[in-house]
C-alpha cells in the first residue's frame, strides 16, 4: 500500500476555538493529502507510510526536491495531528476549558514533563522559546522541540516543509534530533483565524498540545508517530 493520509483522531471541529473547522479540514483534506499524493507520485508508489522516516534519512531520495518536500510534508503533518487534541470540556459550561501545563496535574507524572521542567525550568519557559523561535522564522516553515540520545532537549526551526530527521547529501550525521513537538507555522495552519497574527496562533495552540501522545512519542525508541506505523 502506498503512503497515505491517516485519519484526524477528532472531528474537523475539534479543536475549536484556537483552531477553527475550516482550517483543520483544508489543511488536513487538501494540503496534507496533496502531500501524500506528491510523494507518491515522486516515489512510483513503492513505497508505505512505515518507510517513511528511512527515506527522510536517505540522502539519495532527499537529494530530489518532490520527494524531499512533500516526505517532510506527509511526515510534519502527521506528527502535527498527532500531538494535538481538543480543549478538555468543562461538566459545568458548554465552553471547552483551556488548562496551563504548567498547572496540569494529570500531566505532570509524565517523563516528558519532569525532563523539559528539569532542562528549561518551566514549561512556560519551553513555550516561550518556541514562540520566539517560530516568529523569527521568516516566511514558511516548522519549529520544533527535539530531544536528542542523551535525552537532552534542543528547540529549532527548519523552513518549508523540511525537518531535523532529513538527512541531506554530503551531511555527516543529523545529530540524531528526534522531534517530539512540530509546530506548522506556514500561513496555511493559522490564517482563517489570526490572519497575520503569528504569534497569537503560537501562544493559543500551546493549549492543544496532547501531552500523553508527546510522551508516547517521548518515551518510544521510534520516530514514527502512532497514525503512520
Ligand atoms: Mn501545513
């Protein structure tokens, strides 16, 4: 079976309001199938979704653009649903209740809250520095929390639709960066709702972050997130 587009885990609604139906479902049902059909297209349909973090770290198959572009593409995209969810709901309001990490006691347990509170002092701290990184990247691109094989984490940024798995020609390593947090900062993912306000959509959609996905991913020896195994 060829590479392809995974279901969301919720509905094009779901993640209303910091991120509104119209954009979910555009950027889900469009951008990020035209990715996978693209990719297909480049690669003769050979090869599957649980190929894909091998040829990101193939420098042959990211030497050629299309496959390079729209591999980033169905991979950025995947991780990007994965590590989101809807506001939890509020048994007293009809209104979604947004919860500050910081705050969050179901989540503080987890591994990977007790590592970036460690590293960074707060998450607070960690949403901060990728607020910071995401608005200096200039045009279209992705900014991401990585962790690293000593279990350190590092916050960076890649334009398009690359990201800190590729492996690109003439490269020695790729730091063996494993993203754990990718953030769309591409106009696509925001514009509907904040139009040219960036970092509104950074501060906001820090509230949809799916921590216990985020762990899974944290805590696996594997790159690949859940949808695309
Ligand atoms: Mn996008």
């Amino acid at each position: 079976m060829p590479f392809s587009l995974s279901d969301l885990q919720y509905s094009h609604n779901g993640l209303e309001p910091i991120i509104g139906s119209e954009t979910v479902r555009i950027h889900h049902t469009l951008h990020h199938q035209t990715y996978v059909n693209n990719l297909n297209n480049a690669t003769n349909n050979t090869y599957s979704n649980s190929d894909l973090i091998s040829v990101l770290q193939n420098p042959a198959e990211i030497n050629n653009p299309a496959i390079r572009n729209n591999g980033g593409g169905h991979y950025n995209h995947a991780l990007y649903w994965y590590i989101l969810k809807p506001l939890a709901s509020n048994s007293s309001s009809s209104t979604p209740t947004k919860v500050d990490p910081d705050t969050d006691t179901t989540i503080s347990s987890l591994a990977v809250i007790q590592g970036l509170v460690s590293q960074f002092g707060s998450l607070k701290a960690v949403k901060e520095k990728m607020t910071e990184e995401g608005l200096k990247r200039f045009g279209s691109g992705w900014v991401w929390l990585c962790v690293d094989l000593n279990n350190q984490f590092s916050i960076t940024t890649t334009p398009n639709q690359d990201n800190p798995i590729m492996k690109f020609p003439g490269e020695a390593s790729n730091n063996n960066l494993r993203p754990i947090i990718g953030i769309d900062v591409w106009e696509h993912a925001y514009y509907l709702n904040y139009q040219n306000k960036r970092k509104d959509y950074l501060d906001e959609i820090w509230f949809l972050l799916n921590w216990q996905n985020i762990e899974n991913i944290y805590q696996n020896s594997q790159t690949l997130p859940d949808e695309l195994k």
